[in-house]
C-alpha cells in the first residue's frame, strides 16, 4: 500500500487507484510508447529515403554543370 500511495502521489492521483486501474493504465501506456517507437523509425527511414533521394538529385545536377567534387 505504501509504494501504491507514493506512486499515486508522484503521478498527481488524488483519489485512492486500485491495483488494477494501475496496471490498465501501464498497459495503456506501453501501447502509446510502441506506436511512438514505430512512427519514429518509420519517419527515421524517411529521413534516409529524403536524404538518397537529395544525394541523387545533386549528383545529376552535378553531372549536368560538369562539377568534379570529392564528397
């Protein structure tokens, strides 16, 4: 009961939660946190997709202006 109130109190629960109420809301938020780390490795690759897809862009252009670098 004890690390149930402290838990309670550091959350701002006023109201006494039970056990169970608890523990939906932890499963509650592991699903938040899963579909947070999926968005973000699906914006991570997009950010790879983008940044190919500049590199390629550069290099026609490059090509086109006849530019000689070493990236």
């Amino acid at each position: 009961m004890i690390a149930t109130n402290w838990f309670q109190k550091k959350w701002g629960l006023e109201d006494p939660v039970l056990t169970d109420e608890l523990y939906n809301r932890i499963v509650e938020l592991e699903q938040r946190v899963r579909v947070l780390e999926e968005e973000n490795i699906e914006t991570t690759n997009e950010l790879y997709r983008l940044e190919n897809s500049l590199d390629a862009r550069i290099d026609i252009i490059a090509e086109r202006c006849q530019i000689n670098y070493d990236v």
